[in-house]
C-alpha cells in the first residue's frame, strides 16, 4: 500500500518546526509501524535527506521508548498497543497519516518526533520507591500480600513510562502515569512506609514540571497502550488528600529523618 | 531540556497548592451546589399546584431572615470557592500545552466533560442574571414582592427570555451530567462496579434536570401556566 505522511519536523529543542509532507510506498502490511518509518529513512538517506527521528527501543511493546501521535490519537488507532507494535495493516492503502510528538510543557520537543520525558523520571525521584533492608535475601512469602491488593498493584505496575496519557489529556496532565505509580507501591504492604510522602511528594513533582490538572475526562484510559484504568488515578486522588490531611510537617525534634 | 527541581524531601508548600486538593474543593463545592439545584428544582415546581402554593413557600423561605441570609451567604461562599479554584486551574491547564496539535482526536471524552470551563462560566453569567430577574427583580417587567408566581410566569412569557432560561439550564445539566459523576473520582472513589451506575445516574440527573427546569418556561409561553387573575 501507499501512504501520504505528514511528519513534524524540528531540527532541535531550540529550532522552530513544521510538517513536511512524504510519500511511504510499498508499504507491506506485515510491517510495525516503526518498520514503515525506518523504510521512509532509507529513502530519505538514499536522497541524502536528514532522516525522520523517533525513539524506539524494545520494538516489543515493553519498554516505553516510543510513542508518537498518529492522525490525533496517541501511539495511532489500535487500542492497548505502542507505535512500535502497531501494525500497517491497520490503515488502508491511500491514507494521510500525521505524525506528531507528544505536546506538553513538560515534554520539550528533542528532535522530529522525539520528546525529553525527564520530567516523568523525576516524578519518579520524587517518591516512586520503597525503601528495604538490604543484605541478604529476605525469605520468600515472608509479607503476606491480599491476593486483590496483588492484582491491582501489578496492573497498575503495567506502566511503561511512554507518556501517551500525558500526549492524549486535553490538560497535558500526568495524572495516569502518576496514579499507576502511586497505586503500584502504595496497594501493596511492602510500600505503606512511604505511602503519604510518595502521594505529596509525586503530585508535588507533578506541578513544578508544568504538567497540567485532570479534569476526570478519560482520554489517558483510552491512550495508554497498557490499558491503565483511571481508577489509578482516584487511587492517588485519595491517597493525597489522606496524606495532605494527616500530614504533619516536619518535626523540629527527635529521632529519624 | 526541562529542568524542574526536585520537590525538596520535606516540602512546606501549603496543602491548598496541591491540583488534588484543589480539585476536592471543587468537587465538594459542587456536590453541596448539585444539593442546592435539586432542592431548588423541587422547591420550583410546585409553581404547577397553582400560585397559592408556591407564593405560601417562597414567604416561608425568606420568613426568618437569619436563616435566609445564612444560606444566601453560605451559596456564596460555595459558588466563590468553586470559581476561585476553575480559575485557578485554568491557569495551570492553559501553561501545561504551549503547542497545539494539528490532528486531535476524542477517543473516549464526552462534549459535557469538554465543555466543563465553557458551560460553568455560562452559568455564572446566568445566576447573576437569574438574581436580577427573579430574586431582586430589577431585571423584571413587573416585578411583585410576594407574588412569586407571577414573577416567574410574567417573566417567563418574554420569548427571548425563556430562551436564554432553556440555554442556560441545558448548560447546567451538561455540567451536572459530568460534574455528578467527575466528583466522585476527584474525592478519590473509582470501583469497577459503582462507578458505571454513578455514570449512569449522573447522565439522568442531567435530562431529568432538564426536563424539569425546562418545564416552567415552556408552561409559561404556551399558556399552560396562567396568570394569577386568568384563574379567578
Ligand atoms: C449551580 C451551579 C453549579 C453546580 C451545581 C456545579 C457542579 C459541579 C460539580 C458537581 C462539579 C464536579 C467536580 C469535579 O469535577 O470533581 C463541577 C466541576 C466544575 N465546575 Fe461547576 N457547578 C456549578 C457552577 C459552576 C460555575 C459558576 C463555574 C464557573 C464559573 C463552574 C465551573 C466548573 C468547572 C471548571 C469544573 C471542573 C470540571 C472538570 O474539572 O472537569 N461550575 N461543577
Ligand atoms: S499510564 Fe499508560 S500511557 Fe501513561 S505512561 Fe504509563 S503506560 Fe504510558
Ligand atoms: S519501542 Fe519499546 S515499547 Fe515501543
């Protein structure tokens, strides 16, 4: 099949940008999306022309290097599935696709269809972690986990990263990708340490990168390649406000910190 | 490169700073509104069991002037603090997408969930013309002060009137069938099972709002809501 692509093109973080228009031919269907990008490059090297830049890394679906937004929708139009696994024979021959990269304060643009996703790395700092007592191995089994706690704690452990919540929020906001951490630590025993820190600190990260207000509206859901629910996100709406309620401050004296 | 700092381990940073928390306030501020607006539907509509009725209610509801100005100024505060915190989001919001997107999709959003910062101004423009005409009465043809059935059947005769009435109430149904469900999830309640009903109720609460809001100038412009001496 052929396609018409319109690519954003942006030489770097700081150069002004704009589509471009090319022709993808013989566009097999077997291809992933990425393949029928890396064949465009081949042409566009072939002409001597600066190639078309994306991230990729797994090519598998796990990693959350890639992503891009494919006619408006974030990672193109199959559901629960990243650029890199989407398949040609989705589209149909003759299509006009634009390709763009995620849109967001917090994301600047680094090159063509590549984004800086740092900020989603710091939110991470912020309070995405558990602390334990290194040595040796602990005994297996030793912390019982409630088989539901368990099953909500590994599917919001499903998050990759890729930011395509943040790309399909009309708010720009990162309330998904933050709810799905939130929730992963704070459902299961071994992260109820942290939990109050982790739920002010990460929504505080969350607003000093510029990252917009949730407005309950649920085009994260129906972005995100890992099918995160936006129960996540209530998950952290109520971890917060236990946390902002019951927070203390610091203490001027005694032990610990 | 963007460059935030990390938040500092034990940040001071005021609880009402939070977007959470900012966005509780606007979900308890509206739920306690959506109880003032169900109230005020039911309290309305018994202008249908004739003017007797209505005019006996609306005398009892302003008879202990504490009580009255206490809910005046309670609304008020309501209404402040959720148009304080919509501003206030706002400006976050319109910071967090310098670029817009040649091609955007909607996959799963409804119009009222977009709508939420349209339809909510709009409301606002109306409760302060609602004021006008049928509580203060400046914006009134013939405004009685005891007469609160004539008001409303009067002031509802004036097409132009009842059409921007019937605007304003779709608005506010809009935001209701949205916003009704949108507080749960903000006040951090999302379950698999609950939360499909909660859609479900908050899509009825908007057109049976509607139709009952919808109700009065429509009786009112077609005749079926005569006027007091019609009657006698
Ligand atoms: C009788 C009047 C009103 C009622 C009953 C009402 C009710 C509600 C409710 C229940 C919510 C849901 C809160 C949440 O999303 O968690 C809401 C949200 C909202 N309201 Fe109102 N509201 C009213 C008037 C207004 C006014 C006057 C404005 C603005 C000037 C406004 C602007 C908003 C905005 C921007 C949202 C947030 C929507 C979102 O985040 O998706 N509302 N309202
Ligand atoms: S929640 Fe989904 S869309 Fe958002 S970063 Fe994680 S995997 Fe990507
Ligand atoms: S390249 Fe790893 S998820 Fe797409």
């Amino acid at each position: 099949m052929n396609l018409t692509l319109h690519v954003w093109r942006q030489a770097n973080a700081a150069a002004p940008g704009r589509m471009e228009r090319y022709d993808a031919r013989n566009v097999s269907e077997d291809m992933s999306f990425l393949e029928m990008l890396d064949v465009v490059n081949e042409q566009l090297i072939a002409e001597s022309k600066e190639p078309i830049a994306f991230e990729h890394d797994c090519r598998e679906g796990i990693c959350g290097s890639c992503g891009f937004m494919v006619n408006g929708v974030a990672h193109g139009p199959q559901r629960g599935t990243t650029v890199c696994q989407l398949h040609m024979r989705h589209f149909k021959d003759g299509e006009e696709l634009y390709l763009e990269p995620w849109r967001a304060t917090a994301f600047p643009v680094l090159k063509d269809l590549v984004v800086d996703r740092g900020a989603l790395d710091r939110i991470i700092a912020a309070g995405g972690y558990v602390s334990v007592r290194t040595g040796s191995a602990p005994d297996g089994n030793a912390i019982s986990v409630p088989k539901e706690a368990a099953d909500i704690s590994m599917d919001a452990a499903a998050c990759i990263g890729c930011g395509a919540c943040v790309a399909a929020c009309p708010n720009a906001a990162a309330a998904l990708f933050t709810g799905a951490k939130i929730s992963h630590l704070g459902t299961l025993p071994q992260g109820q340490a942290e939990r109050s820190r982790r739920a002010l600190r990460m929504v505080e990260q969350l607003s000093l990168e510029d990252f917009g207000a949730c407005t309950n509206i649920g085009e994260c859901e129906a972005a995100c390649p890992k099918q995160i629910p936006i129960e996540m996100i209530a998950r952290m709406n109520h971890d917060h406000l236990k946390a902002a309620w019951q927070t203390r401050g610091a203490r001027k004296s005694g032990g610990g910190e | 490169m963007s460059t935030a700092a990390l938040a500092p381990p034990n940040s001071a940073r005021s609880l009402f700073s939070s977007v959470i928390v900012k966005k509780a306030i606007m979900a308890a501020t509206g739920a306690a509104l959506y109880l003032f607006v169900t109230v005020h539907l039911l309290g309305n509509l018994q202008v249908f069991l004739g003017p007797e009725a209505i005019n006996t209610y609306a005398a009892k509801l302003k008879s202990i002037p504490e009580i009255l100005w206490g809910a005046r100024l309670g609304l008020l505060t309501l209404v402040g603090l959720h148009i304080l915190t919509t501003i206030q989001l706002m400006k976050i919001n319109s910071k967090a997408r310098p670029v817009a997107y040649a091609k955007k999709a909607n996959s799963a959003s409804t119009a009222a969930s977009r709508t939420m910062y349209l339809s909510g101004p709009t409301i606002a423009a109306f409760i302060v013309y609602h004021l006008l005409h049928l509580t203060v009465g400046s914006a009134h043809p013939q405004f009685s002060e005891t007469d609160v059935y004539s008001n409303i059947v009067f002031g509802f005769r004036v097409w132009w009137v009842s059409a921007a009435y019937l605007v304003a109430m779709a608005l506010l149904c809009t935001h209701l069938s949205h916003g009704v469900q949108s507080m749960f999830q903000s006040l951090g309640f999302n379950h698999p099972k609950h939360t499909p009903r909660i859609k479900k109720f908050a899509h009825a609460v908007g057109l049976i709002y509607f139709a009952g809001f919808a109700s009065m100038p429509l009786a009112a412009l077609s005749g079926f809501l005569p006027p007091f001496f019609e009657r006698l």
